[in-house]
C-alpha cells in the first residue's frame, strides 16, 4: 500500500522534468490569451454590449444565476454612474493590461488571477458564442496561475501543475474518443467528408477521391478514433510518445487549415506541448535563451 502512495506522491509532486523552462510556458500561454482577446476586440460591443447580437437577458437564462459574468463587475462601475459601454471598456482594457503586466513579470501571480477571473467572466457573458477553444484557454489560464507561483514549494506546484494538464488533456482525447465511437458515421468516414464539404470549397479532386476511393476518408476516421481512444496510454509509452505528439500536432493543424477553429487547434497545440514537452521543440534556440533555473 505504501509503495502504491509513493508513486502516487512522485508522480503528481515529483515530476520536475524542464522546470527551468516554467517562464517560457507562462509566456507562451499569456502571449496567446492577449493575441486571442486583441483578435475580437473589434466585436466586443456586438457580443457584450446590452446592444449586442445576443440579449443580456437570453444569455443569462442559460447560465446558473451565481454564475460570475461581466454585469457583476460594470454593475459597480455603474452604481458610481458610468455608462455600460465605458464599464466595459474598462474591464477589457484591465484585462488586456493584466497579460502585459505578466508578460513584464510585475506581479505575475496577482494579474495570472485576474486574468483567470476576468476570462471566465467573459465566457459566461457570451455563453450562446463560447465553445470548446473557450474552455480550453480557461484551464490554461487556470495551469497559468499555478505556474506563476513562486514559493518554496515552487517545483511541486509545477510538478501537480504539468501533470493535471497532462491528465486533462487525457481526458477529454479519451471522451472525445468514446463519443465519436458511439455513433456511426466515423466508421464510415462519413465525418470527415462532412466537415471537408461543410468548411471548405470542394473542388474536383476531393469530389474525385470521395467517389473511387471512399475507404481513404474512412481510413482518416478511424485512425482519429482509435488514436483518441488510446491516446492516454500512446502519450505515457516512450516508444509512441512522440508519434503521439506528432499526430497530436498534424491532426491539430489540419483542424486549424481545413475547418478554420484557430484558436482551438492553437490552443491544444500549446498544451500538448507544455504537458508533455518534446524535446525537438523544447531544443530550440528560442527556449534555450529564454530559460531559466527555478528556484
């Protein structure tokens, strides 16, 4: 029994594998929740404004009533009588601002969490447009305010901090997985062709190999199901782990040119990265200079 504990204990709190790195996953992470909030900033105002695509009142009915959103912060702004859209010009400019300040290491941990707060708020406020690439920035964040923390039980925070992220990622490839399983329609390839013709322009020659060689996109399915299914025993083996990250990133990428989810296929590229660390990536010059020793 205490054998079991103990491994248990080592793998959550002693997994200190590119700890000297922890500064540029922060960076990285932080860099693409400023890039993804500057990407729609021009249609704030239609997603959050009282006047926007979607009714305050709708959004809120599909959310739990304690649900922490936007109009509990511009709520006091207003009480002290500012506009709603000056409110929200504030919260957003302070949120822009928090991922610089961590960017400058001034505070770091403090606006990790405000950054954290704020992102959510924001989801819950435009819940009718939230989707997964939404949910998956929350958890980064979340991972972000655990690696921001510095203490002198600094490399079992990171320790815990990689391995949820890794156990996460484990979790939804491996659901993922099991809900596609379920129906039928990735057996027969019928998924792929659907998101090709739905995203993209069909042209000659993907009507041409849908038609004479069917069993190619079915080919495609497959391997995507049964890779998610094993995914959290392919990623833990040395042998396939980095087959694994590599189909990982492909799959992601292909995601990111053909159905156009940006943000989704990026943000689970940067996770799979920092959980799981390859080392081809991690060699570069760029991370080599930008390291540095955890105390």
């Amino acid at each position: 029994m205490d054998t079991v504990l103990n491994k248990i204990n080592t793998f959550f709190f002693g997994y200190y594998k590119n700890i000297e790195k922890k500064n540029i996953f922060i960076i990285t992470i932080s860099i693409f929740g400023l890039l993804n909030i500057l990407s729609i900033l021009p249609d704030v105002y239609n997603i959050y404004s009282k006047n926007g695509v979607i009714n305050h009142g709708i959004n809120d009915f599909l959310i739990r009533n304690d649900q922490f959103r936007l109009t509990f912060i511009t709520g006091v702004f207003e009480k002290i009588g500012l506009q709603y859209e000056y409110s929200l010009a504030i919260v957003i400019a302070i949120y822009i601002c928090s991922f610089l300040f961590i960017l400058m290491n001034y505070y770091r941990l403090v606006f990790a969490i405000m950054v954290l707060v704020l992102h959510n708020a924001l989801v819950a406020s435009s819940y009718s447009f939230s989707y997964g690439a939404d949910y998956m920035i929350s958890f980064s964040l979340f991972i972000n305010v655990l690696l921001c923390i510095n203490s002198k039980y600094n490399k079992i925070i990171y320790s815990f901090a990689i391995r949820l992220l890794q156990l996460q990622l484990c979790v939804i490839y491996f659901f993922s997985g099991v809900g596609k399983a379920m129906g039928n329609n990735w057996y027969t390839g019928d998924a792929i062709w659907y998101l090709v013709s739905t995203y993209t322009n069909v042209n000659i020659l993907t009507a041409f190999i849908a038609t004479t060689i069917p069993f190619l996109f079915q080919v495609i399915s497959l391997s995507i199901v049964i890779f998610e299914l094993f995914y959290p025993v392919l990623i833990y083996n040395k042998i396939t782990k980095n087959v694994a990250l590599l189909y990982i990133i492909v799959t992601h990428i292909i995601i990111i040119l053909v159905i156009n989810l940006y943000t989704f296929g990026i943000v689970m590229i940067i996770l799979n990265v920092i959980a799981f660390q390859p080392k081809l990536i991690l060699e570069l010059k760029y991370f080599k200079r930008n390291e540095y020793i955890a105390e």
